[in-house]
C-alpha cells in the first residue's frame, strides 16, 4: 500500500522542535535517519543527558557518559541553549564537566539543572554575572562559592532550587540569594552529608538573613532538618523565625521542618505573611501556629503528616488562641493529607471547622498503611459530630 511521507516535509524547527522533547541520547540517534537528519539533533534548544538511559544500552566498546557529552558539546549548533540537563551520579573531569557548561553558557542557556556527584566542583562561571539564567536547580552538587572567592550575581534568576547540595563557608547561601534581585521562587533541602554541616546547619540558615526582605520572592519551598546536637535547638528554631521574616511577599509556600524540643524561641514570636494564600505544612506543628497568627489572608491551607508528641511538650500549644484573623474571612479550602487518627490530628481538625467561618471544603486523606476500615470509620463519625463554623463546609473523607 502506498504511503506518504508526511515528516519529510516539515521544516527543520518544527523537527528540531519535536526533538526537543526526547532525551539528547535519542536526539542524536535520529542522525543515522538520512543526509537531511544527520545534524538536525545540533539545533535543538533542549540538552538532555542522563546516565541511567546511557547505562541501559551501555557496552564495553561504548564511550564513557562524560565523553558523550563532551564530544556532543563540542558539535552542538543551536545559538541558544532553552534547557541544559546533566544528571550523571559517578565521578567525572572538572575539565569535561566545565567546557560543557560553558558552552551553554555561552550559548545563553536559560534553566540549568545539574544532578551530580558531590565530588565534582562546580565551574564558579555559573554564578558570575550570567544574565540570561532564569531558572538553576542543582542537585547533589560542590561546591557553592561564597562571595570572598567570587562576585555571585545573576541578575535573572528567578527560581533557585538547592537540594543536598554542598557549599564553601556558612555564607555561601547568602551571598547566593543576595545575588538574586529578582528572586521569586527558592527550594532549599538540607542535609548532614559534610563535616561543615554541624555549623552549617546552625548557623547557615541564620546566613540567610540578607540584608533587607527578599521582595521578590512568591513562592517558596523550604525544608529545614534539625541535625544539630541539642545544645543548638534553640538557636535553631530561632534562626528559622528570623529566616521566615524576610519573605514577606511570598505568597505560595511550601514548608517543611523537623521535630525541635527547644521551643523557647517561639514564645510570643509573629511571622507576618500580609500577601500568603496558600500555604502546605509538614513537620513540628508548633512552627504551624506561628505562620496561621501572621497570614491575614489565607485561602488554601494543607497539612501534611506532622510530628509533635503532647504528652512531652506541655508550651506552645499546638493550635493558636485567640483565632487567627485569616479563619474568619479568608480560609475556604482546607485539605488534611497523610490522616492517622492520632489526637493531635483530630484536636486540629475540630479546630480548623469550628473557627474557619467561611470554609468551603474540607478534605481528608487517611494514610494508606496502618489504618484499617473501621478506624477510618469511626474517624468519620468522630469528625462528622465536630461543630462548624460554616454552614457551606463539607467535609470528603478519603
């Protein structure tokens, strides 16, 4: 049967476009197609490298993965890098990894995302005066200059994500966003895997405190895990409330922190939030209090599995009193995931119904392992006899 042959009529950047969305290991396959296909793969925006694809097909005639890479920069045509991907989790050379990424660079590459060995050092030409970064996740990555060996600016950046990533001093993370004027979305995960962590964690999050509000920032994503000795709490949990009061603007935030005995520091502490609407929680619930006080105008609010023990910690209490402005006019939506029947959970759900006077829904999802039918049963009726505060609320119980 005749067929057409609809593809080779299409112009090069729609091809180059359609390539765009496969993995650059594919792309590059697509050379052995015909004449018109053999450089077609230089010319898209998209670069894409992951080890795990290149290991699946991998021989022992086969190139290593960073010479792939390198041999693949060095041939790309494209004048302007749209995404540039890396996620390679074996040692490779400073030398490959940084020819690389100055090539985007000086390709003009908007989103850099990086998922590397800790090992490996990141070129500090990613952080010096890169003008048309918008978007930088670095995952697993060394190190994070500070500004004592480099001036850190990117002056359009708009969303940072850190995750495990390592860093030069107890600065580095401040020079960073200080460098960042026009910041708007920030995700920090951090972790204990370097011997300067035992005074990072303590004090790296206090050297956040740039000078003045981050004004520009509106959503934030941040996790703090408290890996400090226990003599440090209290200077912890009281950096983590200075840290809060420079985002002033957020208006999304996601928020993460572990359990904290020492809760001295969230005596009599308000964290104003004028502009937050919505709002997911997790963790130590005593740090939820803090944010519910100082959101005037929360509409969405989500709590996720938290961790506080009653019969341990007799002050703050775990539900703020008086109630909150922002329960009364704002709060509509409300969704409580990770649901195990524990006490704590219940004294916040019948809560949050009875003070929340314009709540449109209520979702509840039941953890899936360890709770049986009948308590989530009984759960139902349990919540279904609590007093609302709105006569529109309904409550879903997954």
């Amino acid at each position: 049967m005749f067929s057409i042959d609809r593809i080779s009529t299409l112009q090069d950047d729609l091809l180059c476009h359609i390539l765009s969305f496969l993995p650059t290991k594919d792309s590059v396959a697509t050379s052995v197609l015909s004449t018109r296909w053999r450089h077609l793969w230089a010319h898209v925006p998209n670069v894409d490298f992951d080890s795990e694809h290149h290991k699946k097909g991998s021989l022992s005639h086969v190139p290593q993965f960073p010479d792939i890479i390198y041999r693949v920069m060095l041939m790309y045509k494209v004048q302007n890098i749209n995404n540039f991907r890396i996620s390679y989790k074996d040692v490779c050379s400073e030398y490959q990894l940084e020819t690389c990424i100055a090539t985007a660079i000086l390709r003009n590459v908007k989103n850099l995302y990086l998922d590397l060995d800790n090992q490996v050092k990141l070129p500090l030409r990613i952080f010096t005066n890169n003008k048309t970064l918008v978007e930088l996740k670095l995952h697993n990555c060394g190190f994070i200059p500070s500004s004592s060996s480099v001036n850190l600016y990117l002056p359009a950046l708009k969303i940072l994500n850190l995750a495990s990533a390592k860093y030069e001093s107890a600065k580095s993370l401040e020079h960073l966003i200080a460098g960042c004027p026009v910041l708007e979305e920030l995700f920090i995960v951090r972790t204990a895997v370097d011997p300067l962590m035992s005074r990072v964690t303590r004090y790296c999050i206090e050297g956040c405190l740039v000078s003045g509000p981050l004004t520009f920032l509106v959503t934030a994503n941040v996790q703090f895990y408290n890996n400090v000795p226990s003599e440090g709490d209290a200077l912890y949990s009281s950096s983590v409330i200075q840290f809060f009061r420079r985002l002033c603007n957020v208006k999304s935030l996601i928020f993460y922190i572990s359990e904290v005995p020492d809760t001295s520091a969230f005596n009599g502490s308000i964290v104003k939030f004028s502009n937050l609407t919505s709002l997911s929680f997790s963790g130590d619930l005593r740090f939820f209090s803090i944010f519910l006080i100082g959101a005037d105008n929360l509409e969405a609010l989500t709590i996720h599995t938290v961790t506080i023990n009653l019969t341990s910690y007799r002050s703050p209490r775990p539900v703020p009193c008086p109630v909150p402005t922002c329960l009364t006019p704002r709060l509509r939506m409300v969704k409580m995931d990770q649901f195990k029947c524990t006490k704590l959970e219940f004294i916040m759900t019948e809560y949050l119904l009875k003070n929340a006077k314009v709540l449109k829904k209520m979702d509840i999802i039941s953890q899936q392992i360890g709770t049986d039918f009948t308590a989530k049963f009984e759960a139902l009726n349990r919540i279904s006899s609590f007093q609302r505060g709105s006569d529109e609320c309904r409550v879903v119980f997954h």
